[in-house]
C-alpha cells in the first residue's frame, strides 16, 4: 500500500557514496523544503503532514543511509559513514544534486559591550 498520491514522484539518487531513496514534490517557484525522519522512522512518517505541506513547497523527503529504501554502505572501521555527519552531509549534497544549494554557512558576529562599566564595589574616602 503507498501512503503518497501519484504527485509525488519516488526517486534514487546517488550522494556520498551511496544511493539515496526518496519521495519529491516539485511545486517551481516555491522554496524547497526538506523532511527528515528521526530513528527508527522513514519517509513514510510524512505521509499525513505532506499534502498540507504541498501547495506552499517543493517537498524533498528522503530516506537517511541506511533506514528504509536508501543503501546501506559497509561500516568503516571507525563507522563515520554511519554518523549523523555523514547523514547530514548526504543531505546537503542531495539538495544541490536536486538544484537547491545549500545556504552559504554564516559566521557569528562577536559581540560587542553596549557599555563598559565597573563592577568594582570598593568606594573611595572622600
């Protein structure tokens, strides 16, 4: 039984190493947006939340490495291609393989004291 309408088209695409499974709903002009599913879930998760979601995005819901229909590349001995860094950079390669690039990653700004003053608490003999 498929839980998603025939609008949204199942795709496998290759990142990182290995083949990611995933459901899209293109909707041109409208900001992507990306569901991830948590543990032990799968795209299919996303099921009810999808078509309210559908008008106002071009939905792209994978399955993580590993869970559900994407491939399972063999552990490394220190398993980081099994981690969530992994998964994550999957992710973004996923995005630009599909035409939305990754945002340009910000640096935080330093913060600068609105004022300087003294906590000193000693007073002085007048």
């Amino acid at each position: 039984m498929d839980l998603f309408d025939a609008s949204f088209a199942t795709r496998r695409i290759a990142v990182g190493g290995t083949d990611i499974h995933l459901r899209l709903r293109s909707n041109p002009g409208k900001p992507a947006l990306l569901l991830l599913h948590g543990y032990p879930e799968t795209h299919a998760m996303w099921h009810a939340l999808a078509p309210l979601l559908a008008d106002k995005y071009s939905l792209v819901i994978p399955d993580l490495r590993g869970y559900g229909d994407s491939a399972k590349p063999p552990s490394l001995p220190d398993a980081a291609n099994q981690s969530k860094r992994a998964m994550a950079q999957d992710m973004a390669e996923l995005m630009t393989a599909l035409g939305h690039p990754a945002l340009p990653r910000r640096r935080p700004r330093p913060r600068r004291a609105s004022r300087i003053g003294s906590a000193s608490t000693t007073r002085r003999a007048s």
